[in-house]
C-alpha cells in the first residue's frame, strides 16, 4: 500500500509519505518522514529483512520523525512491498547490498545512519563494508549473522553446503507452487490471533500482541494481497542466506572485521532466532560494538518496542554521529 500521507491510514504515521524512484530502470518505493533534510546531518536509513516490506519500520519511523529525517526501502524481492524485481537473482543478500548504494546514489544519501533488521542486517553491513565513508553509524537489530561453528562444522559446511542448497532451492520453490496458498492463510491466521504465535512454529520469541494496533492491521492487509507466486523471492533471500552464514561466511566475517563505522548492536532478550551464544560471538570479534538488549523483545524490536528501539539509537547516536 501507498500514501501521500501515511496519515490518513493511522494518525500516528502522521508526516510519513510513500515515494517512489528508477533504481537502473526499476521502480523503487520508499517511505520517508517529512521532516527537513539538513546537508549536515545523515539520514536515518532503515533496511527491513529482504523478504518484507519497508512498511515493517512504519511505527519505527514515527518515533523517529520529530528527531531526524528518515526513510525505509522496499528491497528487490519483498513479498508484501512495491518494489519491482529485474530478475530472480536480485532477491539475493548481496545484490540486495549493491542495490542499497545505487539507491542511496540516486536519493543523494551521501552519508547515512544505516538500521538493518534480521536479514536485513546483513544487507546493511555488506553495504557499510563496500562503502565505509557513507555509513555515519550502523546499527545492526537482531542481525542474521554467521554463528559460531566448529571447525568440523565449517568444513562440512563448505563440503556439503553447496550442493545442499542447490537441491533444496528448486525443491523449496515446487512446494511453495503447490503450498503457497496454505502458508500464507496460516500467517494470516497467526497476525489474526497474534497471541497463538506463542505455541507455534512461528515463534521467534517476544510477545507478537505488543505490536500496535495499526501495524498489525496493516500486516493483514499487506498479507492478504499477496500473490503466491511472490513467495518463491523469499527462497532465494534465505538460500543467499544461508550461503553466507555457512557457507561463505569467510565473506561475511571479514567484513564485520573491517566495517570501521560505530555500531550499535540491537538484541531482544527473549529473541529466538539469535542466540546469547552468536552475540557473545560477534562483541568478542568487535568489542568496539556497542551493545543494547532490549528487554521483552524477542525477534521484533521494531514491531514489539519501537518507542524504546527509536530512542535507544537517537541516544546512541548524539553528537558523536551527528556532529561527524
């Protein structure tokens, strides 16, 4: 969905506007917040998990509006989003990195306070490794990162991994031809009764009924027009995802070793999908990295707390990112 005015769906994203733009011949949609842009301080940039839309962040960027100029991107490959897909690849984690810095050269965004969530962490560090000179700040929320594994299990990983997910894709792909409809009718039902996603395989952790109202209807609405065949995107999201996280993690470790912007690392406390472990992890690697749990928030933070999450990133950010 679009608005000139997000307003006019809930008043609270009131001064949010939809926009859109040709990204190398594909048209792009954004949402961004109507306050000023200022040449001297950086755009709040907020990349959602790539199989979801930009409209995830839409109580994020309220919260956000009366302290900074804001928007979030529809990547290639959103499910739910308005962004136009070129071609099946483009869905994937790193091209999705490449796309992210021909849209911020198109809108101007020459340094950026960089938000990415789940997947969408990933994308957001491989374009802060690629361009470290625009990435004011960078904060990473419940990011998909490489765990740690043993050695055993990298080298099998790296032996089998490849050709595992060579067959699993196709396959995953047939299912969702035949099951696409079935999944997304039981989503429908979990955003119906957020409360039955506790004994679910949904469950990321957090309690799903803390999002607000609107968004929760909005999710709705989103889910419930969407084509089945959008489905097969999210395969090839999770298999570039899965590529990097075990596969060729080395990719992706060694640009967490190099990204030179501060980051802030965003976590729920009854997070699921991100273990203590992988956390304990990634701040020995980085113990520049500043660290935030957010407590009673499982996967989510931008859905379950995004008052705290907003403010949590503003306080973080001061003087230091704002005053380059």
């Amino acid at each position: 969905m679009q608005y000139t005015d997000w307003g006019e769906r809930a008043s609270r994203w009131s001064g949010i506007r939809s926009g859109t733009v040709d990204v190398h011949g594909t048209k792009v949609h954004y949402l961004v917040t109507d306050r000023t842009r200022t040449p001297e301080v950086p755009v709040h940039l907020l990349v959602p998990n790539p199989a979801n839309s930009a409209s995830n962040w839409l109580d994020v960027l309220g919260e956000l509006r009366p302290h900074a100029y804001a928007m979030a991107v529809d990547l290639p490959g959103t499910i739910a989003g308005h962004t136009g897909l070129p071609n099946r690849r483009a869905a994937g984690i790193e091209t999705n990195a490449l796309f992210l810095r021909d849209f911020a050269d198109v809108l101007h965004l020459d340094r950026v306070v960089l938000h990415g969530w789940s997947a969408g962490g990933m994308v957001a560090l491989l374009f802060a490794d690629q361009a470290p000179e625009r990435v004011a700040g960078l904060v990473l929320v419940a990011p998909a990162l490489p765990p740690p594994v043993s050695d055993g299990e990298a080298r099998l990983w790296r032996t089998l991994g490849p050709a595992g997910l060579a067959v699993v894709a196709p396959i995953a792909r047939a299912l969702l031809r035949v099951s696409g409809r079935r999944l997304l009718a039981a989503q429908l039902r979990v955003l119906n009764d957020p409360a039955s996603i506790a004994g679910s395989s949904w469950n990321a952790g957090g309690d799903l009924t803390r999002m607000s109202p609107e968004i929760a209807d909005l999710m709705r609405d989103e889910m419930a027009a969407v084509a089945p065949a959008r489905l097969a995107n999210v395969v090839t999201v999770y298999a570039s995802l899965m590529s990097l996280m075990f596969v060729r993690r080395r990719r992706v470790l060694e640009a967490m070793r190099r990204v030179a912007s501060p980051t802030l690392l965003v976590c729920g406390d009854e997070d699921r999908l991100t273990p203590r472990a992988s956390i304990d992890d990634w701040t020995t690697q980085r113990p520049d990295w500043n660290l935030t749990v957010l407590h009673h928030a499982g996967h989510a933070p931008p859905f379950e707390t995004p008052a705290a999450y907003a403010r949590t990133v503003i306080d973080w950010c001061g003087p230091r990112v704002h005053d380059g």
